[in-house]
C-alpha cells in the first residue's frame, strides 16, 4: 500500500493533468469563429416552439393544424355576409384573436367549413387581411437597382453602393426572399403585436418570394401567402352559388364587386336548380323568415303550428350538418315561444275568472249592506239567505209547515219553519229572502232546520 503522502501526490497528479485537457479543448474552442444563428435554431421564428404549437383552446373540436387547408372534396362557394360587424378570425373558434370584420352585403369565397359546437367558414384572405414573417429571415429584392445597372447575380459591388430601401407603408408590394427552412408565417392583425400573433399559417422555405407591404416592430407584413385561409361564423354566411370562374381557382379573393353575379345568385322561383346544402340552406331560409314574421305579432296572435310542422319535415330530411345545426336552434326557439304564448293564455283566463269572483264579492256586499238585520237579534241566530220555496213532503198547516230555502243552484240550505206566532211564511214563497232565525239539526232526519223570528226580502 501507498503511503498517506505518496496519495496526495499521486491526486494532485490527476488534477494537474485533468485542468490542462480542459484547458487545451477551451483554447480551441476560442480559435473557432461564431457564425450567425442557424434557421433551425429554437431561438428563431424558423423552430416550431412549444408556445406556437400548442394553444390554450377549449372548443378542441374545431383547433386547427398550423397551415390548416381546404378539403378537397369541398366544393367553393361564393358567400354573401347577413350580419354586422362580423369578425374575421385566424382560426375556427372565438378565442382565436380577430383580423379584421366584415359587413353585411360583403362577398367572401368559402373554401371549407368546419363543424362543431359552433360552426366555421374557411374563407379566403379578404383585402384586409395581411400575415407576418420575421425580418430576420427575409431578405428584401430590389428590382429597381438591378434593371437599371444591369448587375448580374455574381456581382456584389451594385448591391453594396445600392441603398437599401426604407419600408413604411408601400403603395405596390416588395418583394422579399425567404433566407431560412421552415420559417413561420402568421396571421396578421392591426390590434394583435406581432409578438403576441400566435396562429401560424404555413411555413416557408428557402428561396420563397413574399409580397411584402409594410412592417411592424422586428416583423414584415406580408400579403397572405397561397394556401392560407382565415374564419367566419358560418351562422353568418349565406351561399350565393359556385364561385364565379373568373376566381375560382385563385388562392386569395380579389375585389368581386365589379363581377356579374346574376347568374351565379340563386333564383327565387327556381328550386329546381338548387342541389346538396345550397337547397337545404333555402329552405330553411324559408322557415327562418316565416319565424321572424310570426315575432312580429303580438304574443297571443301567434301561430307557430305550420312552421313548426315544416320545420319537423325539413329536420328528417336534412344531410348538411351546419343546417341541421341551425333547424334544431330554431326548433328550440319556438318551443320556448309556445310555452311562453300558452303561460300568457293561462294568465289571461286567470285574470277573467278573478275578475268575475270579484264582481260576484262586490254584490254580495252591496246586497249585505243594503239588508238590515232585525232588532233584538241574539247570538244563538243565524242568517240565511236564499229563495223560499214551498215542500212537497211536510205539509202541515200552521206553525208545524216547512219550507225550502234554496240557493243560486236550487240546492236546499235549510228547513224553514215559523219560530214565532203570527209570522206566515206564504207571504214570501217564491222571493229571495234573508231569513233570521235559531237553527236546530234533526237527528231523525238528518236535516238543518231553521226557525225563523223575522223575514227581510233581498232584491233579485
């Protein structure tokens, strides 16, 4: 065994041999030049970062793919917008930040749609929609200095005296080349920084030529590359027919209001012509504006049986979903306004009835107040009143004779018999009368007697 001496010895060695390696790798590190940051580097906008490809979104039915695209088998369909202040969106759910908006009566081209909880039209880049791309990663091509020195590709010294030019908001596009791989492109909007701009579109590779018309902080605004779409309600959308030719093949809509779109817009009295969701969306346009007539009327003039028996046809023929979608709603909204119609017709026969029991109280009352009770009336005696009618079974003259005290039904209150001498009943058979008197049950009987001491007569 070594000796403690001969250890320490032999551990500084080590360490003496260990710090020169490092020191030898660290100096020819240092020897190598740093280049610039490679495209594919996570720092740059030319990595897919974890904060662009994965969005806090709660509709995940309808989160799109970055780039997403048209579906193939859809068939493009000019759209017209029925709403106001309609936001243009860079993906298919509300928490997507806004582009821009559209006006109702704009014309948009639809390329797609999506369905969900809410339903979305894929539309084309309108005039106001614009994307960005880093500067970084562009470089810009000046045309004018190449066509009048006439320099060729090799020739460095005519883009170096050549100024570079200043961008604010240019009246004709530049022309940018893309320097990186994978370099992203994202939707653009006036009120969202560029920072912040999240929704990547596409990504371009070396060598792409961007159409670039203005910048903003460390980002150029360029025209929406081909292929990129942006959203609409599809609530908001109506379908005009197919897409005129002479756009129908163009990735981005240009200005359409100069187009002749009478024969592209549906007839009115041509259903014939109409196929798929083009006649499903008329008919139930149809409906929708019927709906709107019966809103019109005051509540208890509403009829919403025929529309909702077109309504119920229309839903057991249905294939589009986003219609199906709409006549569902729509089914809902006039259920609720049938409950509502039936609890104001309950209420209105409520209210007649309680203002007929309230007339009959205000009668009675009157008649009360006009009958004056006989003086010396005790506490044992009642007063009833009703109509005096004569019986048929207890016949006996005199005191010992009965009567009939009917009410409004002709139904028998009581028995009545003279309770004192003198008093003749005969004289009121037959007239509505308040009768004074003791009552007594008969237990053999099983009736109500009354014995009356004074008589008033009641008006009819």
């Amino acid at each position: 065994m070594l000796c403690p001496k001969k250890n320490r010895l032999a551990v500084l060695f080590v360490c003496f041999l260990v710090s020169s390696f490092c020191s030898l790798l660290w100096a020819q590190a240092a020897s190598v030049p740093q280049g610039p940051l490679s495209p594919s580097t996570p720092a740059d906008e030319a990595d897919v970062s974890s904060d662009d490809s994965q969005q806090d979104n709660s509709d995940a039915e309808n989160t799109p793919s970055p780039g997403d695209t048209a579906n193939p088998s859809f068939e493009p369909y000019l759209g017209i917008v029925t709403g106001t202040d309609v936001y243009i969106r860079s993906g298919p759910a509300q928490i997507y930040y806004a582009v821009g908006k559209l006006q109702k009566g704009q014309q948009i081209v639809v390329r797609g749609e999506r369905h969900g909880r809410n339903n979305w039209a894929m539309i084309d880049p309108t005039a106001q929609c614009f994307s960005y791309i880093a500067k970084q990663f562009v470089e810009i091509r000046d045309t004018s200095a190449k066509s009048e020195n006439e320099a060729s590709p090799d020739d460095t010294s005519a883009v170096k005296d050549t100024p570079a030019p200043v961008l604010a908001e240019p009246s004709s596009p530049l022309q940018g080349v893309v320097t990186g791989n994978y370099v992203r492109v994202r939707a653009g909007s006036i009120k969202v920084p560029p920072l912040y701009a999240r929704q990547v579109q596409t990504k371009l590779n070396k060598g792409a030529v961007v159409q670039i018309i203005g910048e903003r902080d460390d980002f150029y605004k360029i025209t929406t590359p081909p292929g990129c779409f942006f959203w609409v309600a599809l609530d908001y959308v109506k379908s005009l027919g197919p897409v005129p030719a002479e756009i129908a093949d163009l990735a981005v809509t240009p200005d359409v209001s100069g187009i002749n779109l009478s024969e592209q817009q549906i007839p009115a009295d041509s259903e014939s012509q109409l196929t798929g969701s083009l006649f499903e969306r008329k008919q139930y346009q149809a409906i929708f504006m019927l709906y709107k007539a019966e809103q019109d009327k005051p509540l208890n003039q509403r009829d919403y049986a025929p529309l909702k028996t077109k309504l119920n046809d229309l839903l057991t023929k249905l294939q589009t979903p986003s219609v199906k979608n709409s006549s569902l709603r729509l089914l809902d909204a006039v259920e609720r306004a049938e409950i509502a119609q039936k609890t104001l017709a309950r209420s209105l026969a409520q209210d007649q009835r309680l203002n007929v029991t309230l007339n009959n109280i205000d009668k009675k009352v009157e008649q009360l107040v006009s009958v004056r009770k006989p003086a010396g009336m005790t506490q044992q005696e009642i007063s009833v009143e009703g109509v005096l009618k004569p019986s048929a079974v207890f016949t006996t003259p005199f005191k010992n004779r009965r009567f009939l005290v009917l009410d409004d039904n002709e139904e028998i209150i009581y028995y009545a018999v003279a309770g004192t001498d003198g008093l003749d009943l005969n004289a009121w058979v037959g007239k509505k009368v308040s009768l004074v008197g003791k009552p007594v049950f008969d237990t053999f009987g099983k009736t109500r007697i009354l014995h009356v001491t004074g008589v008033i007569e009641l008006p009819k």
